[in-house]
C-alpha cells in the first residue's frame, strides 16, 4: 500500500481551517519572545528519526507474543511500512536495521525501495544477544567479553559483517549493544570481562571504514540480572575513549534504574564531545520499551532542554542518530511508532520554545523560581500546531492517526498480506 499526497491533502481539508487558527493564535502568542515561528517549523520539517526494523511487528514478552494481522514478513515490507509511516509524519526518514534479523537479499532494490519512500539508512545493529542457525559457538556465557577466545572472535566477525552489510546500504554508523554480563555472584571476573569488551570493541573500530562511527549503548540489567559488563554510561564513555575519537556513547531511555537523571547524562556527553546516538521509547518500571511520552512526557522534555541546549553550544559533539527503540504488543506497531514520533516531536519543539538567554541569567542571579518558570512556561505550551504545520508544508497528514485510520491502512495490510504473517525481531 501507498499514501500519496494527495490522498492526505483531501484528509487534511477538514481539518485545514481549524489548524489555521490555532496555527495563527500560537504564531501570534510566540510573536512576543524572540523566537521566529518558522525558523520552529522549519527546524521541526528536518528532524528526522529513524524507525527500528524490528519494531514494525508485534514485539512480545517472555511469556508470550500476540501477533498483528498484516505484519511486515520481509524487509521491503518493513521498508514500506516505514514509507507509509513518513508519508503521514514526514518525520521518519530514515530506517536502524538489525543484523541477521533484516539482511537485504538484493541490496540495489533495497536501496531503490528505500529512496522511493525518501528513507536513509541510519545506524545498523550487530546481534550477539541471540545463537543463529548453524552458528559455531554459543553467545550463552556472553559475546564480546567471552573466555573463550573462539566466541569473541566470532562475536567479532558478526560486528565487522554488519559493518560490511551497513556499508553496502549508505550507513555510516555501528551500533554495539551487548546482553553480556552475569546472573549470579562469582559467575564472572568483572575485570577480565571488562577487558575482553574493550579489546574485542577495539579490534570492530578499527576495522570500520573513517568515516563510521561507533555508539556503545549500555544497559543496567536483563537479560542477566547480577550484573552487566556495559551497565552504565560511565563504562560506555570510558570504553569509547578507550577505541577512539568515533566512538560514542548511546543513550536508550530505557536503560536506567528507576530516577536516573537522563538529562543530567546527556548533557555531561555532549559536553564531552562522546553522545553519538539515541533510542527513545518510554517505561514505568524497566527497559518497558512504551510508546515514547507516554509514561514520563515531562523528563524527556528535559532531556529534550539538554539536547537543545548541546546542540546550540557543543560543537564538540557530533550530529546524532536518533532512533525509536520500542517494542509493541498491544497497540498497532505503526500507531504506536506515529504516537512516539509526535511525542518526540513535541518535547523538541517544547523546548525550543524555553528563552535561553533569561534561563541563563535567572541561573546566575540563583533566581531558582525564574528557572522553574521558563522551563514550565516552555512546557505548557501547546506546540502542536507548529508540528502540524511542518507536517502540512511538507505534504504529511494534518492528524497522522486520524488519517492512518481513514485510509484503512492496517485493512489494506491485510489484505496485501494476510492475516497470518510475522515480523523479525524481538
Ligand atoms: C536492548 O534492550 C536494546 O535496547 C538494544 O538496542 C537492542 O538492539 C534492542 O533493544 C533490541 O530490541
Ligand atoms: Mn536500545
């Protein structure tokens, strides 16, 4: 299935009127501060998020996995999917393929697929979490950070693989997450895992083309729950410096014990130069993987402020891959994937919209409730007509998934595909 432009242009007459009101009304409320409403739109139309390839299906838990009809069986599927996710948002560009799990068969017709629906390749994902078919050894006891020099050397190979693979399509980044770690006390020297992990990291970056670039994400437990080798972003940061200047640290939102300070993290990378890559998703208790916003809206604005505030001031950081990480089992995987989008988009927007400069000036005067306010005022402002506004001068759907439900996707999916078909991934 296809959306064209003009079937959303038709969608988007009933809603035209009353966007423009308030579209005028917010325009009008902004025209007071210093901030120019279409520079907003504008910086709004050219953030782009990449979709996870594994995410387009249902994802499942540990006890069970309740399928969607229609789910994507191959990777144009998947590609499609993406393209009818762009084609309502304008806001997902680009694709974050997971290695064996999405291996192109033909890479020219995957990448003419791709640049049909205007989708970039972003980051690839290696996979030594999981034993394939017909592998040598097992990644049971762990991967990169193995005893045993044949499973590291394996685990290895697999990572320079995607790079390869990743190479073909036009990415430009490999993204290492590792299940590696220990379930119980004395399981594992943490030293010589350690070491292991830095060396093995070592050894896939300088094998990477100049131009790549390296994200280690890291991840405090699950699937082991003693410990983890990268557990935090301190181990991340420290195994990046100890590859080199294109190694970074990763930030899943998800990753992190209950209360982390995640703004605090990122600011402290950006100031570093070390924040590479993002995978957004929301969760109450763990690594929930729930439609981003939908739990905490307020803290990723903040991380948001921070983003913002190290784009602006950190040359030092590279521009970053921003990826959904997410996992669906209730929801339609694309409604889910739209809901995120708009949440992301909106926590951007919120805080461009915080004055800088006053927040600056009421920190040095220590005029904490100032503070407080420019960041509210910021937050409580309801930007979604700047969103749809990016949406409809780039030809997108004034209301996503109003007009996803009007044209009946999930419906033609089914149709197209059958009731019966499964995704790859988790
Ligand atoms: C691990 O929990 C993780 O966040 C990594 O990014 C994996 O690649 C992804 O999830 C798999 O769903
Ligand atoms: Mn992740």
């Amino acid at each position: 299935m296809n959306i064209n432009k003009q079937q959303l242009a038709d969608l988007n007459k009933t809603n035209l009127k009353n966007h423009q009101t308030h579209f005028d009304f917010l325009a009008q409320s902004l025209s007071h501060s210093d901030t120019d409403v279409n520079t907003l739109v504008a910086k709004l139309a050219e953030f782009q998020v990449a979709i996870p390839s594994w995410a387009l299906g249902a994802g499942g838990t540990r006890f069970g996995r309740f399928s969607f009809s229609g789910e994507p069986a191959s990777l144009e599927q998947k590609i499609e999917d993406i393209g009818l996710i762009h084609s309502l948002t304008q806001t997902a560009g680009a694709v974050s393929l997971h290695i064996p799990w999405d291996v192109p068969n033909d890479y020219n017709a995957i990448k003419e697929l791709a640049a049909l629906h205007s989708i970039k390749f972003d980051a690839v994902n290696s996979n030594t979490f999981q034993d394939q078919k017909n592998q040598k050894e097992s990644y049971k006891y762990g991967s990169l950070s193995n005893t045993s020099a044949a499973v590291r050397e394996q685990a290895i190979a697999h990572n320079k693989e995607v790079v390869e693979i990743g190479n073909q399509l036009g990415s430009k980044a490999l993204t290492v997450w590792l299940a590696d770690g220990s379930s119980f006390p004395g399981q594992n020297n943490f030293q010589t895992a350690l070491t292991h992990t830095q060396n093995s990291l070592i050894s896939i970056y300088e094998d990477m083309p100049a131009d790549w670039k390296l994200y280690i994400e890291y991840k405090p437990y699950e699937p082991n729950f003693y410990s983890t080798v990268i557990q935090d972003w301190g181990t991340s940061l420290m195994l990046a410096n100890g590859c080199g200047e294109r190694a970074y640290t990763l930030v899943d939102l998800g990753h992190h014990l209950p209360n982390t300070n995640i703004e605090q993290i990122v600011s402290i990378l950006m100031l570093k130069g070390k924040l590479g890559g993002f995978h957004f998703n929301d969760s109450k208790y763990g690594d929930d993987d729930l439609t981003v916003g939908s739990i905490k809206p307020y803290a990723l604005f903040l991380i948001f402020n921070e983003l913002v505030y190290g784009m602006q001031n950190n040359p030092q950081n590279p521009e970053l891959g921003w990826m959904i990480d997410a996992s669906h089992n209730v929801k339609d995987p694309l409604e889910d994937l739209i809901q995120s989008l708009e949440a992301i988009q909106e926590a951007y927007a919120k805080a461009l919209l915080i004055d800088q400069n006053a927040l600056r000036a009421a920190q040095e005067a220590h005029d904490v409730t100032t503070c407080q306010e420019l960041l509210q005022n910021a937050y409580r402002t309801d930007v979604r007509p700047l969103i749809r506004e990016a949406r409809l001068r780039h030809g997108g759907a004034l209301n996503p998934i109003e007009a996803y439900r009007a044209l009946e996707v999930r419906k033609n999916l089914i149709n197209e595909r059958g009731n019966k078909t499964v995704a790859t991934g988790l």
